[in-house]
C-alpha cells in the first residue's frame, strides 16, 4: 500500500453483518496434467502447499478423453505419458487436496471409468463387479482386483501395470468425477457413433454413473454444459442433455463449466479486468444462466440438488500469449475467483498448475499475443502457474512461479474453506472489493486495483465489525513482478483507528487487508480453590482469549494486588494472612470479564516441638511423659496409649502413678488446631 496521493478518491463499504455465502474449499483449486514430468515432485508437492491449493483437477483437459489410465497412454500412441495416476496420487495425498477426476468419455467405457474408481477408493478384499473392458479390450475384472493392484509391489517382470503397484492399501477416497471435458466441441476426442451429441452422451452418462456408483455409492459424479447463448453452437447441448437425463433418471451431482473470455490475437488487459464483474461472462450471469437451465430442464426439485463447478478458467482460449504470464492474468485471476465466490458455485480450478509455453512451426516458434499494447515483461505464454524449461523462453527451470502462482498464494490470506463472504462494494469499477469474516472472528479485504498506471485512494468504511488497533497487510503487484525480480508477496502492518479510514492501493496491485477483531475478553478456564499449608506455595490460574490480548489484574477480598497483572499469581511462601478470595479481572479494548471468587484456604498446622521419651519403670512407680507442640494458633493436646485416647490426657505432659504391668504400651500426643493435627513419635512404656 502507498502513501496517500491526490487524486479521486474512492469509497470501499463493507458489512460484516451481511452474509453472501459460505466459502466452500474446492474453489482453491487448480489442474494437473499428464505432461507434466514435475507433478508429483518433493519441490511441485511444496509449491502447491505454500500456494494454498486445496482442490487438483486430473489428467489433463482435452487429453482425458482418449487418455487410457491403465496404461499412462493416449489411443494408439506406443509412448506413455510423463505422469500417471501414481504420481497424481503422490501429489494429492502430500498435499491432503481434493482430487477431480475426469474419465475418458471420449475413446473409453463406463468400465474403464469404474475401473479407475475402484483403483482410487475400493478397499482391498472388495469383490463388486465390473466386467466389460477398457477402450483398449483390457476385462475390467472387479473392484478387489484393481484395489488389490494398488495395494501391491511392483513385480519383478513388468507387466506394464507396475506403475500403479504403490504399496498403498488405503483407498485414496476421491470423491468428485467429471464424464469427459468439453464433450460438446468438436476438439474433443469422440469415438461415439454420433459424436459431440447431446442425446448421446446422456445416454452414456447414465451407464457411466450406474456402473461407477455401483462400486462407490459416495462419490460424486457430474456433466458439461454451456451457457444459453452458447447451446446454438453445439447442437443445443445443454437443454437436450439435461432433459434425457431426466427422461433416464440420471440426475448429476454436479455440472462442470469451463471459461476462457478471450480469443487469441483479442486480448485486452483492460477488457479482462471487467470481464469477472460484469456483462455476459461475468461469474454472476454464467450461475443465474445455468441454474436457470437445471430448474427448466430438470424440474425445481431435481436442479436444486445440482451443484456448479467450474474446472477451468484462464484468460484465453487457445494460443496464450505474454499476457498470460503477465501481472494482469494474476490479476484476473483473484479478480475472477473474488466475483465467482459471490455466486453458488462451489469449485473452481484454475488451468494450470503447469502447462508450458505454445509453439508453431514444429515447436520451432512460440505462438501467442506478443503485441506490445499488452502489459508484462515476458515475452512468452504459458497458461501454466509455474513454468516449464524451453529455449524459446530462456526458462531453465520447472519452479519459476508466474504472477497466477503468487495470486494464488495470495488468495490464501483471504479465505479458506468455512470462511463467510459478507458484502463489499465499491464506487470506482477500477478498484474492485472483496471481503470474508474469517473462522476465527477476524476479518479480510481483497482489494483489486485494475488501473495500469494510477493508484487509487480509497475510504473503507467497515460496518457490523469492529477491527483492532492494526491490520496485516500482504500485496503483490508491479514492484513484485519486475523483470528479474523474485520477489514474493509483500507482507507489512497498517495501523487502524476505528472503523472508517483511508488507504491507498498501488496501480495493478492485489491486496489483501486482514483485521484481527476487537473481541472481548472470555475465560475457557477458570482459577480453582485450593487448600495450602503455611509456608508452602501456591499458584493460581486463568487461561482466557480475547482479541486484542488481553491484559490481567488479581483481586483479594476485592482489593487489587499490586504488581498480580499477569494471567497466573503465585505465592512462594503462604502465611495465614492470605487466606481469601479470590478472582481476576480479564481486560481488553473491546470489554472485560472478571473470574469466579476462587477460595485458598490455609492450613495452619502444629509442629510437634517437644517428643516423648520411652521409659522404663518398675510396677508401683511412675513416670511423666512430657511433650509439646507450637502453631500460630494454640494447639491442644490428646495424649493416646496404642493408638487410643487416654480420658483426660488433655495437656502436654502425661503424669502416670502407681503403674501397673497392663500399662505398659506406645504412649504418643496428638496436638490438634484449626489447620490439622499432628502426632509425636511413639514413646514406649
């Protein structure tokens, strides 16, 4: 953030109070693919941790429509691709993500889709059967086989199934698959009799979803579709899909949804930074479309149990070009998943974690929008979030992040799963807002500044929340992605006071503002009675929260204890005098709480100060037992012979006459006060 400047000065409202949604975790989400030979490596598995990436779309878009897992190959191709589902399992365990699976609708079966459901979650020893083949004539056999395939070693001839032998006996649990990607475009690979049907890939949807959830009922299972205005050019796809599903009795559990607002060679940086908010891309027309096509063509009931998940997102549909590794696409991106959070669509996965740059020519030649009307320094395209080595870019490395990457680390500071999104507007269209209420009582702002060249000044005005004293304050913008730079996102504190303030937001810049919340003090746990001896310690204890932290005083009796400010007060030797009660006032900008009355009681208990003598006597004479005790209060005494009270031994000393042979015994003195009692050694007689 800058210091203020002159200039028009824009306001930014936020009411906490006002709640849009909860923050579902799997629009943290991004792709993985097959052609990636880093995907599963120990320095991938780390980046996506730090990046915040908690949903991983697999294999791999259009190729997962004539990919054969079994095999790690594409239809009739010899060669096997980079990474395979072992490596795909690597990478989502490590990083304890969500997986979306997509099944080859394209060249495969319902089998070959039930087989990979069996290998990702049947339980070894499960025996539901599958039958049928694979697209490439393999028997499917049944679910204990391919979980028992999971479970193996590899063997000691290659079989050309080793790769899925990984010592893992335990499901991974994948829960969400897609039948096919973008079935409807004539991109695809389709191997059906009438390809890029609707009526055909219904039908074969529900032999999908029948012969899938007959080996896990729990996962979830769903569909492409396209927009209204988009069902003119793929033989009226969604409509007539929706309602032979219906007729079948096949409702999905979800439908998947794929943007790219750009045609290549029409990029426009200003253009993508409004495409997320508003006009007919916008995220909020795109679900108000398709729900509006579930409710129609499903019936209310049946569409209300139907999700929205859009597994790809990027600035243009083919051809990236430099805008794509541009500050702008990082820009876009948290401007695209900031919109989408507002609406009901529940995931989100960004293409791609890595991808590699286009080339024409034989790959002799990069492809894409160089033009010099787009912003950024690089001069190359790649849809990925970390780049690939190549000579036409000077990459040398798989882990140089592009500003996407760090976008999305951003995005991790802003919400996570459970968090609420509450409503934020703002007054300038260049300066967009976003705002969640945290799971822990705080509160963040996503800030957007989609001016090039000017910062914007801004008033925020917070409403239905109440922010501490600073905010911790994390961006990344031009001076993070300089030519040469590797600098990371920016974290700084900015002071607040109150609930109104002014800040200013550089130009091309994300930023995220995340407030600690003035909440009061509460005691989770209160300090207990206690019973002391004199002289020895005490310690008595209150944990509480609160924010900002609290501050402590302790009270006696109701007086303040000089100097007891701290959440435990001890006492090194007690006396008599501290006995009482007890509490602690608990304190903080936003009110205070004060404990229960705790009660230390102190003992004050007798020394035996003066011990018996044994004696010997002969019968007839008599002998004086003399002992003593002290106590800050004065004892008394009771004298006892083997354990039991002499009537009317009630003084420190025991005078005995005239003994007789049935008096000898042990003779000790118990002296007693308000504290306890205590008793001599034994004198014998």
């Amino acid at each position: 953030m800058l210091p203020l400047a002159a200039a028009a000065q824009v306001n930014l409202t936020v009411n906490a109070g006002q709640t849009i949604r909860t923050v579902d975790e799997r629009v943290f989400g991004v792709n993985a693919v097959i052609w990636d030979a880093q995907a599963s490596s120990a320095q991938t598995i780390s980046m996506v941790q730090n990046a915040g990436i908690r949903t991983i779309r697999v294999p791999g878009g259009s190729l997962s429509d004539e990919y054969h897992w079994r095999i790690n190959k594409s239809l009739a191709n010899t060669w096997t691709w980079s990474t395979a589902f072992n490596g795909f399992i690597n990478l989502i365990t490590s990083t304890n993500a969500q997986p979306v699976v997509t099944v080859n609708y394209g060249s495969g079966t319902p089998e070959e889709a039930a087989g990979l459901v069996a290998y990702l979650n049947a339980s070894v020893g499960s025996s539901t059967a599958i039958g049928g083949t694979d697209g490439t004539g393999f028997a499917m056999q049944d679910s204990g086989y391919w979980a028992a395939l999971r479970a193996a070693g590899p063997l000691s001839t290659d079989d050309g199934m080793n790769f899925l032998r990984i010592s893992r006996s335990s499901p991974v649990g994948a829960k969400y698959f897609e039948i096919g990607n973008e079935c409807y475009g004539t991109w695809e690979t389709d191997q059906q009799t009438a390809a890029h049907d609707p009526t055909t890939y219904a039908n074969r949807v529900q032999q999908y979803i029948a012969k899938m959830k007959a080996v896990d009922p729990s996962i979830k299972i769903g569909v492409v579709v396209v927009t209204s205005s988009e069902n003119a050019s793929f033989n009226n796809w969604t409509p007539v899909m929706l309602a032979r599903l219906k007729t079948l009795n096949a409702i999905p559990d979800f439908i998947i949804y794929h943007l790219y607002p750009q045609a290549p060679g029409a990029e426009s940086d200003a253009t993508l930074l409004q495409v997320a908010d508003a006009g007919s891309k916008s995220w909020s027309t795109i679900a108000a479309d398709l729900r509006q096509q579930l409710t129609t063509n499903l019936g209310s009931s049946a569409a209300a149990g139907v999700e929205i998940v859009v597994t790809e997102n990027n600035s243009v549909y083919s051809s990236p070009g430099k805008q794509s590794t541009s500050l702008v696409n990082g820009l876009y991106l948290a401007d695209s998943l900031g919109n989408l959070m507002k609406t009901e669509i529940n995931g989100y996965m960004y293409w791609a974690l890595r991808n590699g740059p286009p080339t024409i020519n034989n790959g002799a030649a990069l492809d894409g929008n160089m033009s010099a009307s787009l912003y950024g320094w690089r001069q190359f395209g790649d849809y990925g979030m970390i780049s690939t080595p190549s000579t036409l870019t000077g990459e040398t490395t798989y882990y140089n992040p592009y500003p996407t990457y760090y976008m999305m680390k951003l995005l991790s500071h802003f919400a996570r799963g459970g968090d609420t999104v509450v409503q934020a507007t703002s007054s300038n269209p260049l300066l967009s807002i976003f705002a969640a209420k945290r799971a822990d009582g705080s509160l963040s702002l996503l800030v957007i500044n989609k001016d090039a060249s000017n910062p914007q000044n801004a008033t925020i005005a917070l409403s239905g929340y109440t922010p501490g004293s600073s905010a911790t304050v994390y961006s990344y913008g031009k001076p993070e992605d300089s030519a040469g730079s590797s600098h990371d996102i920016t974290t700084t504190s900015m002071p607040i006071s109150g609930t109104t303030f002014s800040a200013s937001f550089a130009s091309y810049s994300a930023t995220v503002v995340s407030f600690s919340a003035n909440v009061a003090p509460t005691i989770t746990t209160q300090p207990v009675d206690q019973t002391v001896d004199v002289g020895g310690p005490v310690t008595l204890t209150v944990v509480a929260g609160g924010s900002p932290s609290p501050s402590y005083q302790w009270y006696k009796d109701g007086s303040a204890i000089s100097g007891a400010m701290a959440s435990s007060y001890s006492i090194v030797h007690v006396a008599l005098g501290d006995a009482g009660t007890y509490q602690i006032v608990v304190s903080n900008s936003a009110g205070s709480v004060t404990s229960k009355g705790t009660v230390l009681t102190v003992r004050d208990l007798p020394v035996i100060t003066t011990q018996p003598l044994s004696s010997a006597v002969f019968a007839g004479g008599s002998v004086n037992f003399i002992g003593g005790a002290t106590g800050t209060t004065n004892p008394t005494y009771q004298w006892q012979r083997n354990g039991i009270d002499i009537a009317g031994a009630t003084s420190a000393t025991l005078a005995l006459t005239n003994i007789q042979i049935s008096d000898a015994g042990s003779y000790a003195l118990v002296a007693t006060n308000a504290g306890g009692s205590a008793t001599s050694r034994f004198a014998r007689l």
